[in-house]
C-alpha cells in the first residue's frame, strides 16, 4: 500500500477501513469466488488452446473428450462464479458502507462542536455521503482485485513455469509490468488529478448546494448570475485537473497492453525453439502462447485497482478529519431523578472564540419555563448551548443535577435532554416520519394532536395524503412557517423531560406566533422549558424571562433582568419599550 500511497493517506485509509466493520467470512468468500472465476478463465484459455492443438493432430475422439467437457465446465463456472463473487463483494462493501456511515455519525455526535464549525455545509455533505462510498468501494474496486490477480497470477506463473521455466519468467515479468509499474503511474496520475481537483469539487457541492436551496434570495440580492459563474469556473477546474492527469493514465494504458502482447511474442519465441528441439511438446507450445490472453485479465484491473485506492484514501483523509479531536470522555453520570438545569456565574462563548456574556445563574426544573431574550447576536443560543452541553463554559457551571452538563454522558443528555436548533434539519421523507425521529414509537395519532398543537391541522387537512405528504428535504418545498411549526411539532413529541427551543417563533405572524408560544409555555409538571425568542408579547406565560445586554459595546453581555414577565416589564425599560414596538 506505501507504494502507492504517503504515510498519512495509508493511516488515513487504514482508519476508515476499520470502521468498515467488514465482514471477513463474507470478504473470504468474495475473493473466493473471484479466484474461481479468474482461474475458470485462464484454464478455458489453456484449455481450450491444448484442444485446438491436439485436434490439430487427427487423434480418435475420445482423446478429445475430457477437454471438450473442461471447456463448457470452465465456461460455465467463469460466468457463474463471477456473477456470485460481484454479489458476495458487494454485499460485503455496502453492509460496510452502512457502518462506516453509522460509525461516522455516532463520531460526530459525541465529538466536539468546534471540529465542525469552520466546514460548509455542502462539503459536509460531500465528506458523509460521496466520500464513505469511495472508501467503501475500496473493498470491491481495490482490495478484492489485487487479492485474485495476486493468487491466479502466482498460480499461473507456476503451471507455465512447469511446462517451460523460461516462458514462466517472461510471464511473471509481464505481470510485474502490469501489475505493479502500470498501477504506479496510475496512482500518481489519480493523485495529481485529485490534487489539483479536490478543491474544485468541494467549491462545486458547496455552490450547488448554496444555488439550489437559496435560488430565489439569491435572484433577488442580484448575485445568482455570480454564484453560477462561481460554479462555471470550478467546473472548468475540474476539468483542467482531469486533463492534465490523463498522459500519466495514457502512459499506463500503454505499458499495459505492450506487456500482454511482449508476454505472448516472449512465449512464442521461447516456445518455438523448444518445440523444435523437443524439450517442449508440440501441443504445449499453444498453451504456453495463449495462457497470458487470459492472464493479463487479472492485472488488468490493478490499474484502476490503484487508482481506486488513491481516491479512497484522499477521501479517508477528508473523512479522519471530520474526527480530528478526540471524543470528550464522559466524567460523570447524570443521578437519577427529574432534571434540573443550572448556571452558576456562567460564562459563555464558543471555542476558540471570545466570550459573549458573563455572570449568568439560572435554575429551570420539570413543571417550569426559562425564556432567553435579548438583540441579535449578543449570545442567546450559545447560552442555550452551553446550558445543554453541547459546547463548554468559558468559565462558571452548567449543570444537570450538579453534574457539568458538558462532561456528562451524552446518552445521558440526549435522554433528559431535546435541542431543537434554529436550522434544524427536514428530512425528505413523509411529515409523520419527520416526528417519528424524535420519538420511533409515536402514533398516527398522536402525531395528528402534536400538529394541531402546533397549529398545523388545517394545513394537514388541505394536503392530499395528510400526515404521509412528503417534503422536501431541508424543508423546502414547505413555507418558512410551516416547517418551524413542524419542527416545534417534533420537538413535543421527543420523550426528553427538558425541551431547549432555539427561535421557536421564527417566520410566523404574530397571532400564530403568540400561539405556538402559548403551547410550548404552557405548564406541564413533567417537562421543563427552555426558549430563545424574540417574541415578547407571550412571555407572560412564562415562569422566569432572562434578558442578556451590554453595558457598554465591546463588552460582554450580561444578565439585565431576571425575573417573571411582569417583574421585568417593571424594572428594564427597554424591555417595556421593546413590547410596546412589538404590540403597534
């Protein structure tokens, strides 16, 4: 593998084919059939150049017999082992793929939020889906190839070797063309063109991406025409990289087909001699020229074996640097019991960032309701994600049950906890199977109440299959409005006793909005609520409001007032100005 790859592709790959989980009885069987089915071929090929030849010499029928038979028994066996060994391959790299994707999520779950912060969107996408295929087809495009040319080839060599030592060395220097000179050029071909392009695709997905979920703002800001542009010239990348690693793969090409056709002039011109003066046998001589034909079908496809192994190991490396950081270790166990969220003179900020606010203590228990407000950018959903574990304090606690939330078990946290981000992510799939991911076992039923909870059942009524309409995915092929109440539908139906809803009343007018707030305020004994919102006019049924400011700019914010609606309405003036703003 260091012949074709650097030291930390080979380590890169190494990790991600662990992940694979790949099963070996499975991949044995694989390589298995493929020896068959490769060996079938030479020995049709052998086979059946020893009968052309010995029929050349008029000997009774019976003599032909057994041969004749070989040949539709080698026939048969290539075709159907062949078939068999694409099944058993492939069973095994798409069971791999499946895990290799699992085990990357979970990764992702349990890893930090800073080792993902600086990628885009599409090139996520990019590395989770089209880059796990890659290192999944390294299995089926590299590793099961190299396998079966490496047997059969040895194999070969030593029945030619048999019959003539020397036509058996040209033999095995033709594979060594082939199979390993021929491959390396390809490689470094592959390298050069993933190099130069690997770029251009990340700009490509991202661009796509970016035009197709935000054509019509984009139309409208003026700057679709630059981003298609943007798009034009990756392409036009992409296309310059390919085409400046094609002579490497010409060159390969090359060397290929001229070690097949050296292989058999080689064999001919040792085999001749040999015929003549009697140390080979006549019918031999059509064995021993013929065999490499149907040798060279194995290194043959060594070459994009190789090139197959430098993409999955440069899509290795993009993936290993998803997982860059060590997981955090869980230090503690949340204890038993209703969950109680606390700040304790709590700093926050994201990492590697600046603080955004300080002196924060707050307390939210099952049967209360925390709503975070404050302007724009001052820090609201980093309280909330501090609060939840999702990204560390700069200093001070937050705590679940007296436990650093973000040192606790996430299992744990996921199960007393349920985030509903302010992007949070539609499926493309059914609405019903949209709630479904937030609670497996919800019913038809109870999904049709949590919509019209969230003040969705007259659109449920007007689709034509109900809660089994599909939508797009992201949400786009559903109103800004629709798919927050949707996602807030979701959110009621998670089991988790502690519900943090970042702009749970984005997008909507005011009289939906004061509602669907009203809803998820409302007391429940069972579950606490936390709520980043602009929306101040519902606050009134809210247990304690939390407004974050700045005493002066450039400083961090901090805790303007903390208190029941009406005790902040009563003691913060920009809160009652800002009601009153909201409310002409």
């Amino acid at each position: 593998m260091r012949l074709f790859l650097t030291r930390s592709e080979s380590a890169a790959l190494r990790r991600c084919i662990s992940m694979l989980d790949v099963s070996r009885p499975g991949f044995a069987l694989s390589v298995l059939l493929g020896v068959t089915a490769l060996g079938s071929a030479i020995a049709l090929g052998g086979t059946a150049a020893w009968l052309i030849a010995r029929a050349s010499q008029q000997p009774p029928v019976l003599y032909l017999t057994v041969a004749a038979t070989s040949v539709r028994l080698f026939g048969v066996s290539r075709a159907l082992a062949r078939y068999l060994s694409r099944l058993a391959s492939h069973r095994v790299a798409l069971d791999g793929m499946d895990s290799l994707r699992a085990n990357l999520y979970d990764r992702l779950c349990h890893q930090s939020e800073a080792s993902l912060s600086g990628i885009r969107r599409g090139d996520l996408m990019t590395r989770a889906g089209s880059d796990v295929d890659e290192v999944g087809n390294v299995v089926v495009r590299t590793l099961l190839p190299s396998l079966v040319a490496f047997v059969v080839g040895i194999g070969t060599v030593g029945v030619v070797t048999v019959m003539s030592p020397a036509a058996g060395l040209v033999l095995a220097l033709g594979l060594i063309v082939s199979g390993i000179v021929a491959p390396s050029l390809v490689a470094r071909s592959v390298r050069l063109a993933e190099t130069l392009g690997s770029q251009a695709r990340i700009n490509i997905a991202s661009t796509t991406l970016a035009v197709l979920e935000g054509a019509t703002e984009l139309s409208l800001a003026g700057t679709l025409p630059h981003a298609r542009a943007s798009l034009d010239e990756a392409e036009t990348d992409l296309a310059r990289a390919i085409a400046r690693s094609a002579k490497l793969s010409a060159l390969a090409r090359g060397l290929d087909v001229c070690a097949m056709g050296a292989g058999v002039i080689g064999a001919l011109l040792i085999g001749v001699p040999q015929t003549t003066s009697g140390v080979l046998a006549e019918v031999l001589l059509a064995v021993i020229v013929l065999i490499p034909l149907s040798s060279f079908e194995g290194v043959a496809e060594l070459a994009p074996a190789a090139s197959q192994l430098v993409r999955s190991a440069q899509a290795a490396q993009r993936i290993c640097a998803l997982l860059r950081d060590e997981i955090p270790s869980a230090t503690h166990d949340i204890p038993a019991g209703p969950p109680i969220v606390e700040a304790c003179d709590l700093s926050i900020g994201w990492p590697g960032g600046p603080t955004l606010a300080t002196g924060i203590s707050v307390s939210v228990q099952p049967g209360h309701s925390l709503a975070i407000v404050g302007a724009s950018g001052i820090g609201k959903t980093t309280l909330l994600a501090t609060l939840t574990g999702v990204i560390p304090p700069k200093s001070g606690k937050a705590l679940i049950n007296g436990v650093p939330a973000w040192r606790a078990s996430r299992d744990q946290v996921a199960s007393n906890i349920t985030m509903t981000a302010e992007d949070a992510h539609v499926f493309a799939t059914s609405i019903f199977e949209n709630l479904r991911v937030a609670r497996a076992d919800l019913s038809r039923d109870e999904a049709v109440n949590l919509l019209a909870r969230a003040g969705l059942e007259q659109w449920i009524a007007s689709l034509p299959d109900g809660i089994d309409t599909l939508i797009g995915s992201g949400g786009t092929t559903v109103s800004g409005g629709e798919r927050r109440r949707l996602l807030m539908a979701r959110a009621l139906a998670a089991p988790a006793p502690i519900m943090a809803i970042d702009e749970a009343a984005e997008h909507l007018d005011a009289t939906t909005a004061d509602r669907l707030m009203n809803t998820l305020l409302t007391h429940s004994p069972t579950r606490a609520t936390l709520v980043v919102t602009h929306r101040l006019s519902a606050l009134e049924h809210a247990d304690h409001v939390l407004v974050l400011a700045t005493p002066e700019p450039g400083a961090p914010a901090r805790v303007a007032a903390h208190g029941t609606h009406t005790d902040v309405l009563s003691s913060l003036p920009t809160y009652r100005w800002a009601l009153r703003q909201e409310e002409q």
